[in-house]
C-alpha cells in the first residue's frame, strides 16, 4: 500500500501535475483499490479546512499583501537606510533588516521579498551594486519572512501538530534573527570584497525623521504580537485586526491606496489562499491514509533501524526537508511531511515546538533552491534578470541559512522552546 502511494505520488508529481492534484488522485488511487467508499473523499476534504486557527492564513496573506501594494515597505526602507546606510556596503544590511521587518508584518517569503526588492532595487542598481548579488540577497531575506511571526507555515504547522501557534510564534523570532545575522555578515563580507559604496552620513535628525514616518509599518508586528502574546486575541483575532490596521494605514494614513486597488488585492489574496486550502483538502485524505494503514509508524520503524541516535536521525530529516523544498513549494511539503514524521518525532522524544521551528527553516530555505524557488522568480521579475544568475549568486546565501538549520537542530540555545 506504501508502495501504490508513493509511487503514484511521485510519477505524477514528475508528470508536472499541480501538487494539490497530485495529492487527491494518488489517494484516489489507493482508496479506489482498497474498495474504500469515495464518499470518504469529500469527508475528509471538508473535515480538513473546517479548522478555526486556519482563519488567520487568509487574513494574514491579505494584510501582507495590503501593506506591500503600499508605502509600509518604502517607509521602513528609508528608516533601516538612515540607521545603516552609512556603512560600506549599508543598502546590503538596509536590505536584510528591511526583509527583517515586513517578516514580522507579512508572514509570507514572496511578499517580503516582493515589498523590499521594489523599493531596494533601483537604488543598489543606481549606487553600483552587483545587481545579480543584490537580488540573490533579497531573495534569501525574503526567507526569513515564514520564520520571524506571524507566519503562514507555521499556522499550518500548528493545526496539523495540533500545537499551540502563540508558542510557535514565540520560538520563532530567536531562529529569524540568527537568519538574519548570518545573511549581513555574508553581505558585509561581500561589500568588502567587492568595495561597494558608503551611504549619506550618518544623521540623528534623519534617523528620527524617518522613524517618524515609518511608525505605522513599525506598530503593525507590535499590535499584533503584543496582543497575541498577552492574552488579548487569540491569532485568528490577530489576523483579522492586521488587515484591518492596513487598511486604516493604506487608505487614511498614508493614502497610497484606493479602494479600487483593495478589490484587486483582495482577488489576488483569494487565489492564493484558495490554492493553500485546496492542498490542506486534499492533503486531510493522504493524511487520512497514512493514519488508516500506519504508514508514518513503519516508516519511523524502517528509519530507527539505520540508527537509534536522535542527532543522526534528525539530521536524516532535515536532509529529506531540504530536499522537498527543493521539488514542492513551502506549504505543500509542509502538509505532507508534517503526518510522516510526527509519530518519529514523537517516539525520539524531541519537542513539537522545535521540530516546527526546524521543518519551517528548512523548507523556508526551499524558497531559493530551484526549480521550484518562489523567491528566486520574484526576485527575478523584479529586477529582470534571468533566474540562472541570481541562482548562482544566492548560493552562498544558500549555504548560510542550511548553517543556521544545523544550529536550530542541534543547539538548544537557539531554539530555547519558550513556554
């Protein structure tokens, strides 16, 4: 039965197959043998979206794309350049901070790299920044935007793990400012290397200036974390709070935006939300499955006979992480592997929190290792570059952030699990 699975999965898979699809015919596949009642099918498709806390994904991909249509990202922009921009290579950390701060409003990889590499990419090109390092830079930052809060991957994480998303959240921030560390310490590396430019000097009344304006983009994560985190809204609240908080911004402060722009991006959010709850359905019959006829428990078994050392088999795991990132997008992999390795995980005796904050890194790392590299492609749009140039030149991004995976795997400090 694991056999008809997995190998129907993946033949159709390489047949170029949306993943969603994927999912729901080889189950049919294995439903249909086993003389199952499709009946099941709707069951269990209905049953997997009908979930409270996945509420906040939508609203969370709304809010995201509300603040990055607007000057939320131009603003922060221009803060993080009045702070950092004077040092060599300064636009290069402005880049990662920035992708830093719309993480921690968005809870999306492709928007923040979308809202920071608008704003940031004509003036690295006018201040002569390799441009291909440039994108590949913004790319890798847009990473960190499913690790720091709020984060989509790990809503979804939490309601498959049925763990709490407030404590995800929490652990999240530590592993997203390592991420973080580790990309400006190699952009630094490479403005020195390369002699890149020194920004205006430094300045009190322009950082102030500049703070003043982006105040608003700088309250989003603190209204929305604070709440959660002191008990005021649950993270569905949240969500919904954020949205309305950009359109208050959007439309009355900062008036960017129309309310004929609002219909457009709320579209555009549908679809994207409506492509994630297709595969949650889909994904709740597979899960179904692997439950039914103990699939996760064999392959927990089949894995403990290569090794009975916790360290040598979740390094085995995020390998198997990595590589699904590379061939599946974020949420996808997430959805499938998640039901695989619990009860392994669970058996090891590793904390829930950690292993979500581990397979969130390690298929965040997923959004810049092609083919299927969302990031990359944006990044790639944005600057219109071909994709093989800034796949070349994110690889030593790339070699940063799998190092940080193997700290947040291996060393508790990092990964404290904040109760």
């Amino acid at each position: 039965m694991t056999g008809i699975l997995f190998i129907s999965f993946f033949i159709l898979l390489l047949l170029g197959i949306p993943v969603a699809i994927v999912i729901g015919l080889s189950s049919l596949i294995v439903l249909f043998k086993e003389g199952v009642p499709l009946v099941l099918i709707a069951q269990r498709m209905f049953a997997g979206t009908d979930s409270f806390p996945l509420i906040a994904v939508p609203f969370f991909i709304l809010a995201g794309d509300l603040l990055a249509k607007g000057k939320v990202s131009e603003k922060l922009v221009e803060f993080a350049d009045a702070i950092f921009g004077f040092l060599k290579g300064g636009l290069s950390i402005v880049a990662v901070l920035a992708g830093m701060f719309f993480a921690a409003i968005s809870g999306s990889g492709a928007a923040t790299t979308a809202a920071v590499g608008t704003t940031l990419v004509p003036e690295l090109k006018k201040k002569g920044y390799d441009e291909a390092s440039s994108a590949a830079l913004i790319a890798a930052s847009g990473t960190i935007g499913v690790v720091i809060p709020p984060s989509v991957p790990m809503i979804l994480y939490a309601v498959i793990a049925d763990q709490s998303v407030a404590r995800l959240f929490l652990n999240g921030f530590i592993p997203g400012v390592i991420m973080g560390i580790v990309l400006i310490g190699i952009a630094i590396k490479q403005a020195y290397k390369n002699n890149y430019p020194r920004g205006a000097v430094f300045s009190p009344g322009n950082v102030w200036k500049t703070f003043k304006e982006a105040i608003w983009g700088i309250l989003t994560p603190v209204i929305i974390l604070g709440g959660i985190f002191s008990g005021y809204f649950t993270p569905s609240e949240a969500a919904v709070i954020a949205v309305n908080y950009s359109l208050v911004v959007s439309l009355l402060i900062y008036r960017d935006m129309k309310l004929r722009d609002v219909f457009s991006i709320i579209c555009r959010s549908a679809m994207t939300m409506s492509v994630i709850m297709f595969i949650i359905a889909t994904s709740n019959i597979l899960s179904w499955i692997l439950a039914n006829w103990s699939i996760p428990a064999a392959i927990a078994k089949g894995i403990l006979v290569l090794s009975g050392n916790k360290y040598i088999i979740l390094l085995l795991i995020s390998v198997i992480v990595l590589i699904a990132g590379v061939f599946m997008e974020t949420a996808s992999a997430l959805i499938i592997l998640t039901p695989v390795f619990l009860p392994l995980i669970e058996q090891l005796g590793v904390n829930l929190v950690h292993f979500g904050i581990v397979i969130v890194v390690g298929l965040a790392i997923g959004m810049i290792t092609p083919p299927v590299a969302i990031n990359l492609y944006v990044a790639s749009t944005i600057t219109s570059l071909p994709i093989e140039r800034i796949t070349k030149a994110v690889i030593p991004f790339m070699i940063g952030l799998v190092a940080v995976l193997l700290l947040i795997l291996y060393i508790p400090l990092f990964t404290p699990v904040i109760i």
